[in-house]
C-alpha cells in the first residue's frame, strides 16, 4: 500500500466508522478494494463500493455519491488529492503531480526506491532452473527456462527473499550412452578446439540416425552394445567412465562459457548423476517402510487419492527413473539447503510429473511439499516448427551468438566502427544481444509458444528488448546533452503535462509491479510495464522538451524526471536480466 492508497484507506475508514458505524477490521479489507479507473481522465485510484452495500442497506451508487459530499472538505486539508468524484458505484481520486512527483522522484534520486525490504523477512526460495542435458548442444530453446529463472532469482531477490539458484545438470542417461556408443565405435572426426559440447550433440544426432537406419542382427548387436556401455559407466571403473567424465567437462565448458556470455549465475549445481544411487536408496528404503509398493516388480506410490495414478520410482529391473532421482534431489534441497519454498522451472510437458513428485514429497513427511511449485513454459519454436536435438534440426547457440553478434555490429553500431575501441564495439554488441533475446524470452506469458525470429527481436521499434535499450541510451544522452546538474532540489509542480504525471505514476507503481511478478511467477508483468514505460516516455519526450524547455526551473525539473525514468528502467531491466549500455 502506497502513500496515496493509504491516505484513501485512512480518509474512507475514518467516513464510514463516524459516519456509518461500520468498522473496517484491518487494513487490508479496505485497501485491496482499490482499483485503477479504466482511463486517467476519471482519476488515478478508484474505491468501487458494492462491498459495502448489504451492511449498509444502501445501494453502491448511493454510497459512493455520499462518500464523495462527506470527503469534500479534506481536499483543502492538505490533501494529496485534486478531487474526489463519484461515478456510479465507483468513487475516484485524482492526485496532483506534484504530490506524485515529491513522493517518487527524490527516494529514486537518492537511491532508496529501489532497496530490498529490510523490515520483511521472507523465505529462503530455491529456483532451479536451465537444466540442461550434457552430450547435447545448447541450443535457442534452452534460452527460454533460462531467462525466465534467471529473472526470478532476480526478481524474488529484490523482494527480499533469501534466493538460491540452482542448476540441475542431466549427465547421465541414454542419450549420453548413444553419444559415447557412436564416438567410440563409428566416428573418424576428431574433436574441435571449441564449443567440444556442441559436437558432442552432433555425435548424438549421428547415433540417433545410426540407430534408426538399423535392422535386423545389426540393431540387436547395436543394442547389446549399448546396454554394456552403460553398465560400465555405472561400474565406474572401465576405460568408458573415463571418457564419460572427460567429456562431460567439455559440455560443462560450453555452459559455462554460455552463462557468462548470457550474464547468469548460479549459487550451486546438482549433477543427474550425484543423486542416482541416493534415490535407489531412498525408494528402497519407503518399500520398506510401507511409504512405497511394490506393483509387478517395480516399486512406486499409489496416488489415486490424489487423482494422479500409480507413480512409478523404480524399474522391475532395479533402473532408476527422472521420478527417483527428483525425489533424492529434493531431500538434499530440503536437509542440505534448508529449502522452504521450492520452484521447478520446466517445460510444460512434466506437468503430471511434478504433481506426483509434490503429491509423493507429501506423503513422505515433507511440509516444504505444500510449497513446491512447477512453473511451466511452452516450447520456443522456428518459424518452420519444432526444434529437436534428435533430429538434430536446431540453432545452436554459437550459431546464433555469432550471427545476432554480427547483425547487431553491422546494422546498429555501424556508425560507431571507425570510433570506438574493438572492446567497446564487443561489450556493446553482448549487451543489445541480450536484451533482445531475454526481452525476447521474457515479454510474454510463459503458457504460450514463442516463435524466434531474430531478424524482429533485433528491430530498434516496437516491442523488443532493442527497442528499451534504445530508450534507456536515449534518456541518458540527454543528461549528457545538458549541461545542468540533476538534483532533487527543482519545483515538482512544474511536473504538471498528463504525460509527465503517466511517467510518474509508472515508476509509483514499480515495486507493485515486481512484487506480482514474483508471487505470480510472471517476469512478463514486469517486460510489458517496461515497454509501455518505454513508449510512455517517448511520447513524454516529443511533448516536453528538456532542452527546448521555457524556463531553466521547468529544464531543472524535467531533467530529474527524465533521470529517474532511466533509473527505473535501468532497474527494471537489471531484473529481466539485461545489462543495456550507456550508448549505441
């Protein structure tokens, strides 16, 4: 609840107690009553007042045209608001700009707008998010898990929560086996210098098309193969294990090399195959203990009281599934990690699996279960369709640095080429790449497929990362076009155009926006507030010129807002994930 939304709360709570006899218990039962009017020119808040209509036996209409007679006078008490109207059920306030602009801009200026509560202790959260397979390349897909997790940890971490993100490393498998089965026995290549892991995932798509193309003798012999070769790298002590290790720390460059690149980071990193034998034991262990069942071999958990079948934990044949080594990891995040809330951001294809993993924590004694969550997003998608590491018909991720690196050097900066160093040149391209591709990530909600199209995220207008970093570079400029200090010390009325007071309101409502976005696991709420901030702001600057401004106070003045509206989205995009640069 901000300043002005209690000042409504305290003004309609002290009304209907004198006036009516009705006792608003707690704060919240009024505020959340609290809307936006549908259009700026009805006001900048709005009580809607059915909800006080049966106690009152009046209708909503009545109400909230007495409540605006009754409120009248505290709007020459020094009140923050211009006027209070009813209309219909609804009763409206309007705020000065200047009262917005005195609240907002100067916590902005000094830097405590945007510091994480220290008065609210929340819990300790993990984000486990990424996830990817070794043996495989990274490819455009693996963008999306990643910018949405990354972006949590950074969003749940400014709202004061105590935030641990964690990457969960599939090293172990049968694509790794089919991997390993075809550089052992079919390749002739040797490996490359750089991105090994990337050509990792071509050995595996060649095994893939090996296998396939197989019949008879040959795909049983295949098969035979295949099966001792996992079993060695489950022994750990043949020639074969060796390899497994080796070139598993080649996948594990490339990530590492990606993450920096993408400026992610990760508090710790759980391994696939550092959790196998401790969900055998696990499972063995609830068998035992009655938690677990034994069905036709293989042991499991009947969850039919929860609608949700019979979840299987281990093979007839003693072989682990993803569901006992998810239980394993979840020990470790709940004993080792002393996890309270626990966030699984994976694709929406596991959502059944998620639900019998939380249904089976439950049953196991877990009270962190209750608040486990799977954050589900849809698939990133060609223009042409689905992308496959099997099929092996995917951008890899070196292709695509390479490239949006080259597009961005040769379409936006190529003005900048004879000027700035080889470095600047490089740290810049990084940084507009990023942005459109998390913005690009991140910009809608995570139930809906994206189509990649890096040609439109690299477009400097519309709703693209490019375009907000566009606009933060532009506001910045303007700062270094003035030669006139910022400083909180201007006159806040002179704040007076719609289009200032909209910006105004934007950055109000920042933290509440970041806020949601976290409780509702949706970065997108806070990408779409940036964009529309972003176009807010340029029309604001077609309308209100700093430079070309009448008076050196109105100069003074615009010059702070336009500097917290850079500090807002520096913000603002700092949580998305993106680092924009100071020019372009």
């Amino acid at each position: 609840m901000n300043i002005f939304e209690k000042a409504i709360y305290d003004l309609t709570a002290d009304i209907l107690k004198t006036e009516y006899k009705y006792d608003v218990k707690n704060s919240l039962e009024l505020s959340s009553l609290i809307e936006y009017p549908p259009s700026p020119d009805l006001g900048d808040y709005a009580l809607p007042c059915f909800s006080f209509s049966k106690t009152l036996h009046l209708s909503p209409d009545v109400i909230a045209s007495e409540l605006e007679s009754k409120l009248q006078k505290h709007l020459l008490n020094k009140s923050p608001f211009t006027n209070i109207k009813a209309r219909g059920p609804y009763l409206n306030f309007t705020v000065s700009s200047s009262s917005f602009a005195e609240e907002i801009l100067p916590d902005i200026f000094n830097g405590n707008y945007f510091k994480r509560p220290s008065n609210i202790k929340r819990e300790r959260v993990m984000i486990e998010f990424s996830q990817p397979n070794t043996h495989k390349g990274f490819h455009v897909g693996h963008l999306r898990n990643v910018a949405l997790g990354d972006s949590l940890c950074r969003i749940f971490l400014y709202n004061g929560y105590d935030v641990i993100g964690a990457n969960y490393i599939g090293d172990i498998g049968s694509h790794i086996a089919k991997c390993l089965w075809y550089l052992k026995k079919h390749n002739t290549q040797d490996p490359p210098e750089n991105h090994r892991g990337e050509w990792l995932g071509e050995m595996y798509t060649n095994a893939v098309s090996k296998l396939e193309a197989s019949n008879g003798q040959e795909k049983i012999n295949f098969k035979a193969e295949l099966s001792q070769l996992l079993r060695e790298i489950d022994e750990k002590d043949h020639e074969i294990y060796q390899d497994w290790e080796t070139t598993r720390e080649w996948s594990m460059e490339d990530f590492r090399e990606i993450y920096e690149w993408l400026d992610v980071k990760f508090d710790h990193f759980f391994y696939e195959s550092e959790v196998d034998e401790e969900g055998r034991k696990i499972v063995i262990e609830g068998e035992k203990n009655g938690i677990f069942k034994k069905s036709e071999g293989a042991i499991g958990v009947d969850l039919d009281e929860e609608g949700l079948g019979f979840f299987m934990l281990l093979k007839s044949d003693g072989n682990t599934l993803y569901s006992t080594k998810d239980l394993a990891l979840a020990r470790k995040k709940f004993d080792k990690f002393e996890v309270e809330r626990s966030i699984y951001v994976v694709g929406s294809e596991q959502t059944l699996h998620f639900k019998q993993v939380f249904a089976t924590l439950k049953r196991m004694g877990y009270k962190q279960a209750e608040k486990c969550f799977h954050l589900p997003y849809a698939l990133v998608v060609l223009p042409e369709g689905k992308m496959s590491s099997r099929q092996g018909n995917v951008i890899l991720f070196s292709q695509l640095r390479k490239e949006i690196v080259e597009s961005i050097q040769s379409i936006h900066l190529a003005e900048h080429r004879k000027n700035w160093s080889s470095k600047e040149l490089e740290e810049t391209s990084q940084k507009i790449a990023v942005a459109a591709i998390k913005y690009g990530m991140l910009n809608q909600d995570s139930n809906k497929n994206i189509v990649f199209s890096m040609d439109e995220w690299l477009v400097s207008e519309g709703d693209t990362g490019t375009y907000l970093v566009y606009a933060y570079v532009r506001i910045r400029s303007i700062g270094r076009k003035i030669p006139l200090k910022v400083s909180p010390d201007v006159d806040y009325s002179l704040l007076s155009h719609p289009n200032e007071k909209k910006l105004l309101r934007q950055m109000l409502d920042f933290n509440k926006t970041v806020f949601n976005a976290a409780e509702l696991f949706r970065p997108s709420l806070l990408a779409r507030m940036l964009y529309e901030f972003s176009k807010d702001f340029s029309r604001t600057y077609n309308t209100c010129s700093v430079m070309h401004a009448e008076t050196e106070k109105l100069k003074a003045s615009r010059l702070l807002l336009f500097h917290c509206v850079a500090e807002t989205l520096q913000q603002g995009l700092n949580l998305l994930g993106i680092s924009p640069p100071e020019r372009m």
